[in-house]
C-alpha cells in the first residue's frame, strides 16, 4: 500500500466543532432543548425554505415526509432504481406500493421521459408522490419533473442528502437544493460522509406551514399540548415515532453549517481537479455526466468505468486500488434487483439503472483530501486499469 489509505468518503471534525459538543454537554438540555430550534432555523435559511424539521437521520426524513403528505396503504409512490433503500422502504413503511423508474446511465438521475415511463405503470392507481435523487449530488431537472407530477396529481419529495449546498438554475433563475420551490418537501442526511455531519442526523424542509407542524408532531411520537390545557398534559391523536435530534448532534450540526461554504468549496476545488485527473483516462473512464441546469457540491465522485475493456471485473479493480490506497465504494445497486421488491413486483428491466450500476465507482472524495490525494487516486487508477 501506497501512504494510508483514503476512504471514498469521511468526515471533517475540527476543534470547534468538539468544543459545541462540549458546551451542549455542560448545558440544561442534551435533548429537545433551544439548540434543535436554532440548528433548524439557521438550516432553513442556509437553504432558503421557511421550515426546517431536524430528527434522527435521513431515512427517519422520507418517513416523516410520507406521513406528512398521509400517504395511505394501496397508494402508489415513484422512485429512481439508483438511490439508497430508504427512498423506495419510506413509501413501505406507510403501506404504500413502490414503482420504480430507470435512469440517465449517464448520471443516475431520473429524467422526464423515465418518470413519464413510469407513470406508464402506475394504472389505475392513486399516485401520491414522486421521489427525484440528487444522486451525488447533482441536481434532477425539478421544473419538468414537477410539471409530470402535477398533471398526474401527485407531488414532488426531493430525496436531497447527497445536494446540500447544490444549486440548479431553471427558467434563468438560480435555486438552491432545499428551498422547496417544486416539491412539497426536501430531505437530508447528516450521515458521517455527507457535506455537513451530526453523527447521524436528519432534516426536512418545506414552505407549507401545515406539513411542517405535522413533521413536528409526528416525530414526537404524535403527541400535541392542546392550547389552555394544564403544562402537563398531552394527547395522542394518532402514534408517531421518537425521531427526535438530540441537542448535542444540533450543536455539532449548528457548527458544521457555519462551514458549509469552506466545505462547498473544497468539494468544488477537488471536482476540477478530478476531471483533469482523469481525463487521459477516456474513454474507459470518464466522470458521470453533469447536466446543464446543475451546479453541484459533489457528495460522490463517481468514474463510469468500461470494465469489459479494461479486461479486468469491477471487484478486482477495487481491491487493486486498495492494494494502492484508495478506496472506493458502489452507489447503487439497482433497488429493484432487491429480494424484497422482485419478490413483491417481479424483475423489471430497467436498461438505464443496470448501464449505471455495471460501470459506476465511487473514488475519495471529501474537504479533509489534500491535491496531491487526487493525483494519487488518478496514478492508481492508471496503473490499475492499464491507461
């Protein structure tokens, strides 16, 4: 092995940041304390959206979302093939059926005429909401994606933890990933290897005051202090969940947000000079594609590899890289190849995610990475690949 080993994706923790933990620790509150409200409010502003719920991590984020739309059994959700289980599982939770739609193989996003196909497949079904990926944290063209939901009844959850930071231009004007102008909500991630960190960690933004106070309750376990009732009571209307953010991962968060632009940055500064990097690469490999509307802080570097020219199976090419230092990681596997949903569904044929799936790799990428890291990953894959 060549110097230590770089991990596609880790953390930056810095002195201050321990420090906001230590004084949350010394404070009244460890938990649904001031700090949650702060973190929220200072997060709704970094994104432009007038609500900002934080709870226990991404996936409790998409679950609070279904049960504020009330999303009801029988009911019908779309989902790109190439995301996390947790976009397709949240419509699960609630007992509503999942269609799947394929991608761009070029970068992993559902498109206009792949969520138009699957509208194809929902029948007769009520369709409820559709879940656009900013998969690494490119932005999904939202305009016309909202404009296909709408005429279907349906609305927009932007599945957005790989996005914070991102921002897309549609019409001429400039938006930014979270302020909710084409869906009804946005979620994030605080997840280790996201751009900001908590730990574990999760947030929803919306501009509907309804769904926002809904979000509120239902992630307190569905409980509401009725206005004039005595401090101590509560009513339960309905069961929700304990997916509470604690004050000691809002103070770390509150921290981590006030390096969003030093963080976007460096994400940005280490994304050019990848593309360098690997550009004599071409054409067995090439970065996956970035559309024109999109102006991404990456999340996920991701090289579309042509393994069958290369002469060598994508498990070798990984362990070869470690063998050298770098590691990597494969974002996705197809959701609807899962056992759980071909057994529910059956195969589908998907052309676009199975593209994606056989050629992508994920390679380092986070601010803590020097430039000469980058260097490192390219020589490696060179070597590798025998470029």
């Amino acid at each position: 092995m060549s110097g230590p080993l770089l991990p596609y994706g880790r953390q930056t923790i810095e002195d201050d940041d321990i420090a906001a933990v230590a004084e949350a620790l010394r404070g009244d509150f460890l938990t649904t304390g001031p700090t949650v409200e702060a973190f929220e409010t200072a997060f709704a502003e970094t994104v432009g959206a007038r609500h900002a719920v934080a709870c226990a991590n991404g996936t409790a984020a998409l679950h609070l979302a279904m049960l504020a739309l009330d999303v009801q059994p029988g009911e019908v959700c779309i989902a790109p093939a190439i995301t996390f289980l947790a976009t397709a599982n949240c419509a699960r939770y609630v007992g509503a059926e999942v269609v799947f739609a394929d991608v761009d193989p070029l970068t992993g996003l559902m498109t206009p005429d792949t969520l138009a196909d699957a509208l194809k497949r929902v029948g007769g079904r009520k369709l409820r909401a559709v879940l656009p990926v900013h998969l690494r944290g490119d932005v999904a063209q939202l305009d016309a994606l909202e404009a296909l939901a709408r005429d279907a009844g349906a609305v927009l959850v932007e599945d957005a933890p790989h996005a914070l930071g991102s921002t897309a231009t549609f019409g001429n004007v400039s938006e930014r990933v979270g302020d909710a102008r084409h869906s009804a909500m946005a979620t994030f991630s605080f997840h280790p290897v996201k751009t900001i960190a908590t730990g574990e960690g999760g947030m929803v933004t919306t501009n509907d005051d309804r769904l926002a106070e809904r979000l509120r309750v239902m992630r307190s376990h569905g409980m509401i202090r009725p206005p004039g009732a005595d401090p101590w009571w509560y009513e339960m209307p309905e069961p929700g969940f304990n997916y509470r953010l604690p004050d000691i991962l809002c103070a770390l968060g509150l921290s981590q947000l006030g390096k969003l632009p030093r963080f976007a940055a460096r994400r940005k500064a280490l994304t050019a000079r990848y593309q360098s990097a690997l550009a004599p690469l071409a054409p067995m490999l090439r970065p996956a594609v970035r559309p024109l509307w999109s102006d991404p802080v990456l999340h996920l570097m991701v090289a579309l590899i042509d393994f069958a020219a290369v002469g060598k199976a994508r498990r070798q090419v990984v362990e070869e890289l470690r063998a050298r230092g770098v590691g990597s990681q494969v974002h996705y596997i197809p959701v609807s190849r899962q056992p759980y949903y071909v057994n529910r569904y059956g195969p589908i044929d998907l052309p676009g995610a199975d593209a994606w799936y056989e050629a992508c790799l994920s390679l380092p990428l986070y601010p803590g990475m020097a430039d000469e890291d980058v260097d490192r990953v390219a020589a490696a894959l060179k070597a590798v690949l025998g470029a």
